[in-house]
C-alpha cells in the first residue's frame, strides 16, 4: 500500500486548480511569463546553456559542456513547473515541448541509464571521465530531480516517455548501490534522489525502488569521514538538531520523511521530529527561511580543533538569526516547505501547516520579483550598506550563474495548490485558503467537487461550497485554524457550529453533506508586533509585523527624503491600520501607522557612545508584505525595527 504510514495523502495534480484571488494571479503569472521566461534563459547558449548541454551530450550540437555540473538539476526542476503547469490549463503547446524535450533527453542516455551531462560530454569526447567524478558534480542531485520531474509528468499526462528514462536511471542507481555503495553514498549531495526513488515507488508501484530508498538512507553510514555540511560526520540516527548546508539538511530529511511514510520505521520518526522541532522553534528566520550563515564552523565549541569543519550556506547556532547578513537561501526555503509538508502527511498536525503557509507567502514569493522575471538567491531580513562585500547580490538578478533557486522557486509556485488540501481515511482537510476547484475521490470511494472563494490574505472571509457528492454523504471536512488566529467563526448553511474552534489545531465537521451545502468561516486578521525569543541577540528589543500569514517590512522608499532606515523606532502602541495599495501592478494590503524618527547623527570615528535622549519626530510611514520589497528601486529595508 502506497503512503502506508501518512495520515493525510496527496490530492493528484490536476485534481484542484486556483481559479482567481491571490494564488490565482500567482499561478496565471508562472503560466504567463515565469515558465515562458525561464525557458528562453535556459535554452540561450550565450546565457545559462543548460539545455544546449543536452543537446551536445545528445549529439545533436557540437561543443563543450558549459556551467556548473548541477544544470541538468535545474532544468528537471523547471521541467516540473511546466508539467504541474500542464496538469491544471491542459495547454497543448506545453505538452508538446515537454515532448521535444524529453526526445532530447532520451537520446543522451546511456545504454546502462546513465544521464550527466558533464561526464556523457566528456565521454562522447573520448576522454576518461568517472561516473561519479566527484560529490560536487552533484550527480544523484541530478538524477533525484530527474526522477521527480518524470514522475510528475507521468501524473499530469499519463504518459510513460519520461517515466521510462527515469525508471533506467533508477535501475542505475540500484546497480551503482550494490557494486559501490559507499561511492554512491558520498556523492549523495543535496540528495534530492531520496525524494525522486520514492516519487517513482509511489507511480509504478515497484517495491524494487522502495528497497533502494531504504539502501540509500542505510549506506550514508559509509562514508567514513563525513563532514557536518553533507550532514553525514555521524550516523543519521545519532542527529539531534540540524546542522551545516540548509538545502543538504532540508532534502535529507524530506527524503528521510518519505522513506517513514511507505515503512513505518519509528527510528527515522524520531530523527524527523527532533531536528525539525530544532528548526522551527530554534534556527528558522521569520519568512519560514532557513541557513542563516554563508560561512560558518562545526560541530559548536569544539575542543579538538583538528575535528572542526567548515560548513556553508548552513543553520548556525541555536537563536543564530542575523538579520543585515542572514544568508537564507532561497533552495534552503524550498527544501523547508518540503520537509514541513512530509511532516504535516505523517502526523496531520496544524502546526506544520502554518509553517508551510508561512513559507509559501514570504520565503518562497520573496525570492521572486513581482513581474516573475528577476530573482533572490539569498533571501535578507535587513538590507543596508554594510561596511563589507557580501557574497551573493541583494537585488534580485535575472540570470544568476548559480540557477539553482529560480527553477525551485517557479516550479513550487506551479505546484502550490498541491497543497491548499490533502485527504485522509475519513475525509478532506483543507491546508490553505483561497479561490479555488477541487475534484477528488476520498477513500470511501466518494467522489466530491468543491469550490472556495476567498480573498486571503487580506481577507479573512471563505466560502467552501460542495458542488457534488456522488457516493457514501457522510465524511468529514477538517479545516486549519491558524495558530495566530483569534476568535475565528466557523457556519454551516448559515448554522453557527456547536464546537470550541482552537487556534493551531484542524476543526472537524462531520455530517451526512449535501450539494449546496456551504461552510462559511471568518479569520480576524488582526495586526501584530512579533517579539523574538530572548536568545536571539540581533532581534533584542525589536518587533516584526505581521497580519494573519503575511511579515511586513519598511522599505526607505516609503520614508520622507533623507530619512534612513535605522533611524525609524516602532512605538510599542503604534495603530497600523490596513489599506488597500498597489506595488507596480501587484494589488496587496499594506500597513500605515506613525512612527517615531531618532536622528542618527554623526558616528564617524566612532564605535560607542553616550546615549542621546533627543525628541523623536513622529511620522506616517507605510509597511508592505515582506514578498514585494525591492520592485520600485533598490533601496534600504527591514523586517526588524527597534521598539520605542
């Protein structure tokens, strides 16, 4: 039995479609432009040459392989954009790229299954090039998002030309585990090929391929001098807390989450809650982003200094959150969502559900610019003019040699009403709000048809219609209360329910339904000052804002000539009031309220000094949601404002 072990299951693609409101502006601009766009930089030779790759390693084109060896990664990753895409607007021309392309990547593999462009080039060459050149060709990454791609095409057309290329390299990978495991085992970096096996186990149903997941997570027990930033220093069942490269982490334990659902092994259970307690509730930024540190040290406090390690793009310390220099990967966001959404499947608990909303609205929409073209590989909470070079760009960028996060970004945007509901042995649960369609077959056999209108985020009223019910009536229909939610209101036909409604929990309705039956709910979406714990030293004293799942920030455009960011002091009574407002063309809500303005002063020449008690200027300043910070020009910004 597929997802054995999962309390909530997966609603197929296709099967529910935004059909207006926020998400639905967000799906139709992937469709629009992000996916066309990406295309046309992955396609240029004279820009990302990702496909071009394929096409030399094909021997359809002569030349070189050119970029990093991860390319083929972000090309599948894009690749699933268009499929999820496909699912849902069953546009024909999309379909028929997906064909044109999957020819192309046919033609590359080899006879044994084989697919890396870099190492297939080299080979076509005549040059001696290992399978597995190195962990850094990110070889199984690629494959894992192979796998993943084709497995999503298969669901969103049924058909098996994809499938079965990565099905060859699947058997590859069974070959490779069993002739040089422990080689297979350290070049598992940012190991999305966890997740991609067991995305193949769930379509074809082969318990050939749900045997060598479980090989996979047994072998990295093999590598005998593992690092801290591949996750593997200790055996997997020794980790406590989450530690070096955020992606490498995130995906690990995605993948460790997919391996507990299909057998139940309570050993990686208590792994998967450990450490993702210590990153929800120790090293996760407010947005939902995580690898705080571009360059940082491990394990802590070591007192050998021969066992301490480099570790990069990687979680830092407990209450380690920087604001100014926080790293935050935008893949790292993305491996979070992942993880979180295989923790909500296992144990059906809201929580896990608010992070994946939070995630979605600020980490994952910040990484993308509001035209859908330009992007943030590292995501900061605070952007000023530091006195030192920071690695990665603060504007976003529309190419950035390492490609890796905007394929992310785009194909989870293309997926998000994947996860707006799941379904469970008794029923519906609905995870995200918004305006949407959903067909689906509950494992009673009962098919249903639903419809939600909404306008959330700004808006807390939803509108769940049943359309049709055709089987067995009687179900329950599980609804989240957020955890920040206040003195929520649920109706049925206009019925007040009979149930206390707890925040951070699901509330069930159970009934014999009928068509027509509607359930009606209204979310206060109250404006909130948000402190930090005390053990984050760069939030002390500072407040963030939020309104139901949105972080606001202040950007300097919003602030009179000449006033800078650090000057601005949030009064602790401050009355932020909503109003409708446009960034470019991008209708939101934003936040007006007057704050208080301490001039800076002069501090040249000096690090400290005495206090200065001046009066503050009061001033009407405007905050908008974290995600559309940096669209009008680039300029200074904060999520954390000190308060007065």
């Amino acid at each position: 039995m597929i997802e054995r072990y999962a309390k909530l299951h997966n609603i197929p693609p296709g099967k529910v479609e935004w059909t207006g409101g926020f998400w639905g502006k967000k799906f139709e601009k992937c469709y629009r432009i992000m996916i066309p766009n990406m295309w046309n930089l992955l396609r240029d030779p004279n820009i990302s040459h990702a496909f071009t790759n394929f096409l030399v390693a094909a021997g359809i084109e002569k030349g070189e392989h050119k970029g990093p060896p991860f390319h083929d990664g972000d090309f599948y990753k894009w690749f699933e954009a268009v499929a999820h895409t496909f699912a849902v607007t069953k546009d024909r021309e999309l379909d028929d790229l997906m064909d044109r392309i999957i020819e192309v990547i046919g033609r590359t593999q080899r006879m044994d299954g084989y697919i890396h462009t870099p190492v297939l080039i080299a080979q076509r060459k005549g040059l001696q090039m290992d399978d597995f050149p190195s962990p850094e060709h990110f070889v199984t990454y690629n494959f894992g998002h192979l796998m993943t791609a084709a497995s999503t095409h298969f669901l969103a057309t049924h058909k098996e030309n994809f499938l079965k290329i990565a099905e060859r390299v699947c058997e590859y990978l069974y070959d490779a585990c069993i002739s040089n495991p422990e080689k297979v085992a350290r070049n598992s970096v940012c190991p999305s090929h966890y997740m991609g096996v067991i995305d193949l186990y769930r379509v074809t149903g082969k318990k050939k391929y749900l045997e060598l997941a479980k090989r996979l997570i047994e072998i990295r027990n093999l590598v005998k001098d593992g690092t801290d930033d591949n996750q593997d220093r200790i055996p997997l069942l020794e980790h406590t807390r989450v530690i070096g490269h955020a992606v490498r982490a995130n995906y690990l334990y995605a993948g460790v989450a997919d391996l507990y659902i299909e057998t139940g092994d309570k050993r990686y259970l208590e792994v998967l809650l450990r450490t993702w307690e210590n990153m929800a509730y120790t090293k996760m930024s407010i947005t939902g982003a995580t690898g705080v540190l571009y360059d940082g040290v491990s394990p802590y406090g070591g007192e050998n200094h021969n066992e301490i390690q480099r570790v990069h793009q990687a979680y830092g310390l407990e209450y380690q959150l920087p604001n100014a220099i926080a790293h935050n990967e935008s893949c790292a966001a993305v491996g979070n969502l992942l993880w979180t959404w295989r923790m909500l499947k296992i144990f059906g608990e809201a929580r896990f559900a608010d992070i994946v909303e939070l995630v979605l609205y600020n980490a994952i929409l910040g990484a993308i610019s509001l035209d859908g073209t330009k992007f943030f590989y590292t995501n900061t909470l605070r952007q000023v003019n530091p006195p030192f070079k920071l690695r990665w760009s603060r504007k976003r960028e529309p190419y950035i040699t390492c490609f890796c996060c905007p394929p992310n970004v785009v194909r989870t945007i293309a997926q998000s009403v994947t996860y707006a509901y799941t379904t469970s042995k008794d029923g519906i649960w609905v995870n995200l709000y918004g305006t949407n369609k959903l067909r689906v077959k509950l494992a009673t056999n009962t098919h249903i048809a639903l419809a939600q209108y909404s306008e959330y985020p700004w808006n807390g009223y939803i509108k769940i219609v049943l359309e049709e019910i055709k089987g067995n009536p009687n179900f329950k229909i599980y609804l989240r209360i957020p955890g920040w939610s206040r003195n929520v209101n649920v109706s049925v036909n206009r019925q007040g329910i009979k149930k206390d409604i707890v925040p951070g929990t699901y509330l069930s309705l159970e009934k014999n339904w009928e068509e027509g039956d509607v359930i009606e709910m209204d979310i206060p979406l109250e404006v909130k000052l948000i402190e930090a714990h005390p053990l984050v030293e760069e939030c002390r004293n500072q407040v963030a804002i939020m309104r139901g799942p949105i972080v606001y920030c202040l950007e300097a455009t919003d602030l009179p000539k000449g006033t800078k960011i650090m000057e601005v002091y949030v009064p602790k009574d401050i009355q932020l009031k909503p109003f409708r407002d446009y960034v470019l063309d991008e209708e939101l809500v934003a936040l007006g309220g007057e704050v208080n303005i301490y001039e800076e002063g002069d501090w040249t020449g000096k690090l400290y000094r005495e206090l200065r008690r001046s009066k503050p200027k009061k001033t009407f300043v405007k905050f908008i949601p974290y995600y559309a910070w940096g669209n009008r020009e680039f300029n200074d910004m904060t999520v954390w404002l000190p308060l007065d």
